[in-house]
C-alpha cells in the first residue's frame, strides 16, 4: 500500500465517487469497463489502479459495489471523520464551509479563522470565526488534520508555516502561493481556473 | 494537435501557471527536470507532454520559459477571451465570480443567473443577476461559450439541457449530477472534495 502511484490516489475519490452514484441507483455490480466509463477513464486503468488495494474483482463478473465502497473508502481513510478547518473567510472560504457533501464524506469542518476584526466573533454556520491571532493554539486545541487555505495569496506561505507549526500535515492550498513547507507537511493546490483552460483547449479545436 | 491525449491536456494548464510562476521570479530557461518538480510529475513526462506541441525545447539548455507560455496558451485557446456565464448565484456561485485570477487567464464572467426572485435584478459586482427564465436568451445573445453550473444538484441536468440547447459547448459541472449531454457538450465535474480525500489518504498512511 506504501508504493501505490500518486496517479492511482488521485483517482481513487473519482472512482468513490462513481460507486456511490452506482449505489444510489440500485447497481450491486460493475465491471471495469462500466467504471472506466463513469470515470472518464480506460478499463486497463481502472483494473490496474484496483489491483494495487488487493484482489477485488471477479473476472467476467466484475466489482461488488458496496465491497468496494468499503474498501476504497478504507484505503482513502474515510472511516475515520477527518478535523477540518478554513483559514481565511471571505466568499471563497465561505462559499467552501457550505459546500455540499464535505460533511457527509467525513470531513468535518471545526473552526474557521480570519484576520478581519469586522469578522472575528461573528456566527459561520454553527461555529463563530475565530481570530487568526490564536490560530496555533485553536489549531492544536481542537487537533485539526487538514487545513484549507483560502487567504489572499500574499499571506498564504506565512500562514502556511503557522499551521505547519502547529502540527497540521495535510494543507488544501486555494492561494495562488508556491508553499515552501517541511517534507512531511502534504500541499494540494487547487486552482479552479485549470478546469477552465481544459475546456478552452475543446473549444479552440472544435470552432 | 487533434491526437493529443487528455491526460496531457490537463497537465497543460499546469505547466502553464508553473511557467507564469518561474517568469514571476524572473527564470528565463526550465529544463524539463525543473518544470516537473514544480508541476509534481517527472522529467520524462514533460518532455513527452510538450513533444505532442512540436519541437519546444533544446537538448541540454530547456525550454525558453517566455516562447513556451505563450505556445501553451495559443494551443489552449487562451489567447482570445472567453465568455462564461454562471448559473446558480449562491455561495459558491458568488465565490467563482470573485475567484481570483479567472479574468487575468483570459475568462471574462459576463453574466450571472438565478431562480430566486429575491437574487435577480440585484448588482452582482458589475453585472446584475438574470432570471433563469431568460436563460437561453441571455446565453445566445452573450455568445457564452462555457456556463459554470452552480445550482442545487437536483436542478442540474435540466439547467444542463437548458444550456446545451443555447449552443453552449462547454460546462464546469460543480453539482453532483451526471450530466447526460450531446457528445459535442464537453463536462468538466469538479469535486472539491476529491481533494480532501487524497490528503485523508496521505494522512491515513502516516498516523
């Protein structure tokens, strides 16, 4: 499990997430043509990718569904809740504490944090928007996992270190901030505006 | 330029911000060496990305950092502006309005949709948000090329058709539905949560 290719991670939540859908409308099986499909992939991707969490398939009958829920899910860590916080609540952050299905995909948002005093105190969902001042110390205290950070790009490595410091290893980074961090610290970035050059590069070969 | 695999589509626009970030600081040549470091992939896998572009780089000097953006941005279609519209003005419809950087890349939001009575007619930045119900219109006679879904999931594949029949060719789908569209409509599911799952597994791997 220790060797699995960084390709196969990132496509594991996308092949959870076809199960799922499979699931919701009565499918208790797939074969890995179905799933590649769904996923917008090959079936000799998808056969591969499964083959490194163990011997799931039957061949010339294909993946049971729930089974592999399960599994993946295990491999991925969702069976744990995971401790989430947003630093940094403008519309961005805002938009991302209501964002449908982090909840229910155990992610569990615990504290919220911004350096505007106008925001500090005020109610955000169930929760009050902390101040940044006591990042580290509310950090530890409510022993938050994943950090997603959503500051304007300008503060982004500086707050990246303090929540680095504060024993936080896994960072979701929505600044457009190049984060210089430990080795052990793991940074996502995500960048929306990607996807929007994707369908550029359609648009420009088909018109 | 018609057999470029997607795979390296996608890692185009990566590319892309890599190099827009090493101009930043002033690099003039990337070997392909450090172009993967800073995109997360390897050496091989850049030159064989940027081989599908034609004759790029020079062996043992790299790649003309200035001459390759404005190559991979002519092959992306991002040299012409694009008109996008977003449909669904809530939270996350209000946050990708105001999403950094989508303009300077070249993605000029010219309009902005609900169905709340409530929403529309009200300023949004410096557009005013339509009606739902002028939808088809608004889109042909903006000559939007690609619609960024934002409304509630149960609502999408009909505001998906909806779009399609405008002449719409391209849409961001941030809803959980899976959209049935004419081949020739190009969907881009985007799913925050996939990266949260892809953290969780490196987190699950070193607890």
């Amino acid at each position: 499990m220790d060797h699995v290719p960084d390709q196969t991670i990132n496509r594991l939540p996308i092949y959870l997430r076809c199960l799922t859908q499979a699931r919701a409308v009565g499918i208790a099986v797939v074969n890995s043509l179905q799933l590649a499909q769904m996923a917008g992939t090959n079936a000799a991707q998808v056969r591969k990718d499964l083959s490194y969490l163990g011997e799931l398939g039957r061949r010339g009958i294909g993946y049971d569904v729930e089974g592999l829920i399960a599994h993946v899910s295990d491999v991925l860590g969702l069976t744990e809740k995971r401790r989430v916080a947003i630093v940094g609540y403008g519309r961005l952050g805002g938009a991302l504490h209501s964002y449908r299905g982090l909840a229910d995909r155990g992610f569990d948002i615990v504290a919220v944090f911004d350096d505007d005093a106008g925001k500090v105190g005020a109610p955000a969902g169930d929760l009050t928007v902390a101040s940044i001042d006591d990042l580290e110390d509310v950090l530890r205290s409510l022993d938050v996992e994943i950090v997603i950070l959503a500051t304007p790009t300008a503060s982004g490595q500086d707050i990246a270190e303090r929540v680095a410091s504060a024993g936080v290893r896994a960072i979701m980074n929505f600044t457009n901030a190049r984060l210089e961090l430990p080795d052990d610290v793991r940074v996502r970035p995500v960048d929306l505006s990607v996807e929007l050059q994707v369908l550029s590069f359609y648009l420009a070969r088909t018109s």
